[in-house]
C-alpha cells in the first residue's frame, strides 16, 4: 500500500480514538412539520377560553374540525386523542357538514384550502370557533390564527381583532408569543 | 438475455418487455399505494405535547416535502457546494467551482471545453460520470460524455451542487459509476425580483438578467438571459478557443395544494467556440490530414416538468418529464440528439423501521450525424430506448445508531440488453456527531454509439504514433466496477468538521485498443484492460474565528492498469494527478468587506506529459449596500498561463492553456 495511503489511515485512526471520548454537544432538536403543529392545537386549547355552553358537558368533547384535505395524516389522531384540557378530551372530525361548524371549537385549514374561509366564515360566526389556517390570505379574509415558518420553526399569528369579535378568550402568554396580525 | 441492434438500427425484443415491466410497475404501484395509506408514522410515539410552547416554538421541523437527509447521515461520499460558496470562489463557471471538491479532477482543456471525472480516468470525454441539473440527465449518448462547455446558468440562482463520488448505481443512470453531479436551482420563490449583473475582465465578459415574480400566493416564476464572451486562451501554435453563449429561459413553481408541487422550466442557448484541430481529409490510406483552426457551432435547450407529490413526512412522489435537444457542429462531426424521457419515483415507509423508494425511467433518443471523413458513425441516425428501475430499501436496524441501505437498480438498454446494479451501504453512529459508513457496490458503464459502430481517423496523437484508423466494435460490452468504499464523518464541533472517504475499485472490461492490422494501419476498441484505483479524499472545514473559515480538500489517488501492450495502457492511467489540494480562506472583514483566497495544488500527469502546478485566486468583496455587491477577482494568478488537459481519443483537438485573469463583476438587486 502507498505509505500516503498509510498515513492518511493513521491520521483517521487517530482522530476517531481522540474524539471518541468527547462530550457531544447538545443539537437543536427536529420534528416533522405536522408533528409540531399538531402539538400546537394542545397548546391552543389550553391558552384559550371557550364559553361552557360550547360544551355538551363539564367533560364534553373539545372538537377540533379539519376541513379539506388532511396534511397530518395519523398525526393529529395520535398526538391528541389521549390528551385532555381542562377535563375535556379532543374529538377530532374530518370534514363536517357545514351545519354543524359552529359546533367545532378548532377549525383548520390547510394552506391548499385556505380560500374556504370566505364561504366558512358565516357558518363559523354562528358559534365560538377559533379558525386556524397556513396563508396570508387566509387572516386577510378574517382568519384568527396562522401558523407560518421562520427559519424552519413553526411560528403563529394572531388577529386579535377577528378573536374579539367572539365570546373567545385567549390567555395573555399565548399572545405574548404570538405576532399579532394587523389588516 | 442480450439483445443487439442490427445494423437497421431497429430493435428487437424490448417492446415486450417494456409492457411487462411496464404491468409490473402498475401493480407495484397501487401495491405501494395502499401501503403508504396503511403507514403509521412511526415518530408519533415521541410526545411533543410535553414541551412548553416556548420549547415547541424553537423545534426545527424538517418539511413535509422530500425529507431532507443531513449530510452527515448519508452512507455515501458527498460534498456540497453551496450559493455561498460559488459566491465566495469567484468562479465565473459551473466547471471551476468543482475544483473545491475533493475526490474530482478537474482540468481545463481549453476555453469552451472541460476535462472532469470523479475517481480517475480523465479526458476531454469522461465517461464514468452523471451530471444532472435540477433533475434533467445532461448526457451526450454519442461519446457517454457531459458537453461542459454548454451546462450553464446564472450562477446566483443555484442553489447548491451535490456531488457524490463513487457509484450511485443502484438510484441513478447507467453512466453513474464514478460518480453523480446534482446542479439544483433554486425555486422560483427564492429569486424573486431583478437581478442585474454583470463581470468584465482580461478574459471574458458575462452579462446575467433574471426577474422574478408572482401570481397569487402560490405560482412564482423567472425568466432569465446570461450571454458570455470569453476571449482565446495560450497555445504556442495559437489557441483560436475564444467562445460566446447566449441562453435565456424561464422556470415556474406551482403549489396548488400543500401537498403538491408543479416545476416546469425551459432554455435554449446558441453559441460558438473555436478550436486548433487536426482533421483526416479521406480515411483511406495513405490518410491525408489538414491541421488548422476551425469554428464549431453549439445550440439547443430543453423543456421539463416534474410533479411532486407529499402524503406525509414518510411518503411522497414524483413524476418527471423532459424534453432536451443537443446540436453540434464542428469539422469532424455533427450532429443533433432529440431525447425524451420519463421518470418516476415512489417513496414510503413501512414497518416502522424500513423506508422504500423506487422508480422508473423511460428514456427515448433519436439523433441525426453527419458522417466525415474523421468521424462517422454507421447508420448516420440512429434512435435508442433505456429503460431502468430502481429499488431501494433503507432499513433502521437501531434507531440514530446503526442504518442499512440495499438496493438494485436493473436497466435495458439497445447496446448490451439487461444489466444490473446492486448496492449495500451502512451508517453506523457510534456517538453523536460521529459517522461511520461504508459500502460495495456494482456498476456498469454501458457503450456509447461512437464506440458501437464508427470509423474514426487520427493524425498522430498521444494515443496513437502513427495516422490511424479506428473501428467501432459491435461486440464492445459494458465496462464493469466492483467498488469498496468507506468513510467516517466528525461534526460533533461547530468550529470543526471533517469528512474522509477511503476508496478500493476493481473495474474489468476497461476500454482499450487493439491493432487490427498494420497496413493500413487499423485498430479497434476492446474491453481489454483491467484497472485497478485506491484512493483518499478529505474535506475540512475550520472556523478559526467568527471572521475567519478555511476550507481544505485532499485527493490522493493511484490506478493501476493491466492490458495488453498497445491498448492505451499509458492514456487510461496517466492523466489523472496521484495528488491534488486546494485550500480556501474565508475571511469577513468590517463593512462588509470580504476578502477570500483559494491555493489549489494540482500533481503531474505522466501521459500526455503535464507538469504539476500550484495555482492562486484571490477576490475583495464590498457589499455597500445590501443590494449591490461589487469584487475584484484574480484567477490562476501565479502563472502566465499553464496546461491541464489532455487531448481525447475521439477528435484530435489541441488542448490550450489557462492563463491569468483579472476580473471586476457588479451584481445589482432590486
């Protein structure tokens, strides 16, 4: 073998034994997109007030309604259906009929669906219902949360003023962490 | 399972198996199909509920759309030039800036044209390479060659260059045995707005106008124009190598829906480049020849579409379509190659622990020559299908531990019928921030029409002393690599990485020659040599301050090659550096000055005889506001001029040499 060839092994066999020993650094941790955001809707639920008579009961379904089509896939189900808030566990309902969105405490849209809104929002202002969507366009048209990235982390806006119009009460440390929309 | 052309042209068995792969395809995947629907995500039983939502607020996610593979987790040898990188270089071409990778030879041939293999074997018609640009082979099916001089774009709309050494058989085309070049651009939301720029300097001129722009939330698009002049390099006899490209074309990303992605994009280019060739006049003996300069011709361009489709973080799709047209003209040869071509790609999750990806391609060229007297190829047009699919398996044995990837790719094609490809690779991670892998691989480099069936004649060159004549060779088969590699990978350290690749290949069938008789003086080509390479590659990166990096790449690498005397044992080895360095320092001063120098290191080649050399670019940034950024580049500043290529086998052109250029460039943003 070259004696190159040698010496380049040496050179890598020394380095792995010295570096093996070393304590590794901490690495920013990762997630898949839909991961995180699922994650979001427990915090949502929890940071934010509904009316009781939303409720069927004191432990009565807090329903989170998914228009068009899903991104999460088995997510959503997996992240949330053990979990309760305030003794209400999460329902999760995929497409609703459009009768009943008032009935739904969260109602999502994914970004390929976020020009629904516009024909959504009047069956949505009959109840308390926090709309959460992916676009810009989507808080224009009266949206009240839009999840976007900045530098590959998930972050929200809020538009306080479409969450005031409702009986909706949202804590003021979700708003903290919030960037709030202005039309 | 071999089935040949005749002389017609016209195939042969493969209608029928292309329906029953094609049947087979169908069923795999509505198969794959329902098993993605069925696919639970594996990643779910990690509960993110528990972070706070400040915690949850700085979780990096990696998107949906294609799962981005850190580098450090590969079980390949890769590099990755990044925008800032060829930003940083001062390259003005996609050539130059592969000189920072190690593990590629690089040299310069002459003005429009470029010699560049990954692992030995270099000449103006490397064979053993895949070049890709955002997804389109660029691959010239008469010499198995990439035409260099025509692959480019505005520089600042790449997004970065992937480059893996060693065989990607078992994913990409039957050319991919040495290694893989992935050019990506970026998407057309990230160049949004005008871009002007411009570079004058002692060797060329490049002017580059791109304008981005938008329709609705979701359609974005470029269009773009870059026209280049560059002025002769040195050759004692001189050079006539001065060359100019215009091209102008448009891409457009689409994403109706989340899950979905549109690309589509289009270029044509026209241009011309000169040469100092030595061209047979008849190709009977006694030959008669005419040394002189000449001009070539190069136009064409393409159209392509690729749809991508997300199910979720484990699944995913893609479905591609180009069209691309090559035309060439200089004394020896010309010709025009129309070649179509359909890819598909399927990827899901399954098991938990196991990840599939597998596709198919359809590839259908036609092309049209001009027979000469020192070139022709018999029947003077010809058309070819290529067919291949892929299978992969990734397979998780002990999660952020230890990771196995198999996988075979089986392709047919009109020279030498079926051939496959199999491929094993491991990741092992012993601690966090360490890598380990290593892989064998086989791969296959199939005939290129040139070597198939033509008659070529030479003046007395490097490969051949006296004026002869070459045969193609029917029975020419698919040259064939056993490759042994390994690699370890340190990144545990923000101020430090390294990455070492050890390499053993064993390749049989090596293209040689042989004489058929001595008068006329008459040779073939022959799967007669043997050739065996052992190679290290190193890269490095060092930041030594907050203001200061260094980048270090190291090649070492030695072939050895067996054959009969006569069969170009000497031209297959010798022109390929046993050693090459090269050394970039980064350096960001105040106000927003940068200033960067790279040092390359380049050893002697043995056949044909070129000396070693040490070469210096130096470029000063000024960014004074934040969209103008001026600089001064020095390129190849310690000689006057020096050699790098070598002369091909197939046309007898001279080499020129690379000379000291100084330029100034202005890029302006708005």
């Amino acid at each position: 073998m070259p004696t190159v060839v040698i010496r380049f092994l040496g050179v890598f066999l020394l380095i792995v034994v010295g570096l093996i020993g070393q304590p590794s650094l901490n690495r920013a941790e990762t997630a898949g997109e839909y991961q995180v955001k699922a994650a979001f809707f427990y915090h949502f639920a929890n940071f934010v007030d509904w009316p009781h008579s939303t409720f069927t009961a004191t432990n009565g379904h807090l329903r989170i309604c998914v228009m068009g089509q899903d991104p999460f896939g088995p997510t959503l189900d997996a992240t949330l259906s053990k979990k309760s808030v305030r003794d209400h566990p999460f329902e999760i309902l995929r497409n609703p009929p459009t009768s009943n969105l008032q009935h739904c405490h969260v109602l999502y849209l994914p970004a390929s669906d976020s020009s629904q809104i516009h024909a959504l929002r009047p069956h949505v202002a009959k109840g308390d219902v926090l709309t959460v969507g992916e676009t810009l366009e989507f808080m224009k048209q009266g949206g009240m949360v839009q999840f976007f990235l900045d530098d590959q982390k998930v972050q929200f806006a809020v538009n306080t003023d479409a969450v005031n119009q409702t009986q909706l009460k949202v804590s003021s440390k979700l708003l903290r962490l919030a960037k709030i929309y202005r039309p | 399972m071999t089935h040949r052309l005749g002389t017609d042209g016209f195939p042969h068995p493969i209608n029928k198996v292309a329906i029953h792969i094609g049947l087979v395809s169908l069923l795999l995947f509505f198969l794959a199909g329902t098993a993605s629907g069925n696919n639970v995500d594996p990643s779910t039983n990690l509960d993110l509920t528990e972070l706070s939502l400040e915690e949850l607020m700085s979780v990096e996610v990696t998107s949906v759309s294609k799962k981005k593979q850190k580098l450090s987790e590969s079980a390949a040898a890769i590099f990755v030039i990044t925008q800032e990188d060829i930003r940083r270089s001062g390259v003005t071409s996609i050539p130059e800036a592969l000189r920072m990778v190690p593990g590629l030879q690089v040299a310069r041939n002459s003005k429009n044209q470029w010699d560049i293999t990954a692992r030995g074997f270099n000449e103006r018609f490397t064979n053993k390479l895949l070049v890709l640009i955002d997804g389109r082979t660029v691959y010239n099916p008469l010499f198995a060659e990439v035409t260099w001089e025509t692959q480019d774009t505005i520089l600042e709309d790449i997004e970065r260059i992937e480059v893996i050494r060693g065989p990607g058989g078992s994913l990409w085309g039957v050319n991919a045995v040495n290694g893989v070049i992935n050019i990506i651009t970026k998407k057309a939301q990230d160049t949004q707005g005008l871009l002007v720029s411009g570079v004058a300097g002692t060797e060329e001129g490049i002017v580059s106008i791109r304008q981005g722009g938008s329709h609705g939330s979701n359609l974005h698009y470029r269009l773009f124009t870059k026209y280049f002049n560059r002025d002769d390099s040195f050759n004692a006899m001189g050079a006539h190598d001065d060359t100019r490209l215009f091209r102008s074309g448009f891409r457009t990303d689409w994403e109706p829906a989340s899950q979905d992605r549109v690309m589509v994009q289009g270029e044509l280019y026209t241009g011309d480049g000169g040469q100092q060739s030595t061209v047979a006049t008849t190709s009977t003996f006694p030959f008669g020849f005419t040394t002189g300069n000449e001009d070539l011709r190069m136009s064409g361009g393409h159209v392509l579409t690729r749809w991508e489709h997300t199910w979720d973080s484990e699944s995913d799709m893609a479905l591609q379509f180009f069209y691309d047209r090559y035309e060439r003209s200089e004394n020896t040869i010309k010709a025009t190659i129309d070649t179509f071509d359909v890819d598909f790609q399927h990827r899901f999750g399954f098991f938990s622990n196991q990840e599939l990806l597998w596709g198919v391609e359809y590839r259908y060229w036609m092309d049209d020559l001009q027979n000469t007297a020192g070139a022709s190829a018999f029947p003077d047009s010809r058309s070819f299908t290529l067919l291949s699919g892929f299978l992969q398996d990734e397979i998780t044995l002990i999660p952020d531990f230890l990771t196995v990837t198999l996988g075979t790719k089986l392709s047919h094609n009109d020279f030498t019928g079926f051939e496959y490809q199999p491929s094993g690779r491991f990741l092992w991670k012993p601690i966090e921030g360490h890598s380990v892998w290593g892989a064998v691989s086989r791969a296959v480099r199939v005939p290129s029409r040139l070597e198939d069936n033509s008659r070529l004649t030479f003046a007395p060159n490097a490969n051949t002393p006296v004026p002869t004549r070459f045969l193609g060779n029917q029975e020419f088969k698919s040259e064939e690599l056993l490759a042994f590699e390994v690699g370890y990978r340190l990144n545990t350290f923000e101020r430090f990485t390294i990455d070492i690749t050890g390499f053993y290949n064993q390749y049989d069938n090596v293209r040689g020659t042989r004489v058929i008789t001595l008068l006329p003086p008459t040779g073939t080509l022959e799967n007669n040599l043997t050739v065996d390479t052992i190679g290290v590659e190193i890269a490095s990166d060092v930041q030594l301050q907050d203001w200061w990096r260094l980048r270090g790449a190291y090649t070492y690498i030695n072939m050895d090659v067996d054959g009969p005397v006569n069969s170009s044992l000497n031209t297959t080895g010798g022109n390929t550096p046993h050693h090459q360095g090269s050394v970039r320092s980064l350096i960001s001063l105040p106000y927003q000055v940068e200033f960067d120098s790279w040092i390359r290191v380049v050893d002697r080649l043995s056949a044909p005889n070129i000396a070693s050399y040490v070469e210096l670019d130096l470029r000063l940034g000024w960014k004074p506001w934040p969209n103008l950024d001026l600089s001064v580049v020095g390129q190849n500043l310690l000689d006057n001029h020096h050699p790098e290529g070598s002369p091909s086998l197939f046309l007898a052109t001279q080499p020129t040499e690379v000379q000291r250029s100084v330029y100034g460039k202005v890029t302006w943003r708005y």
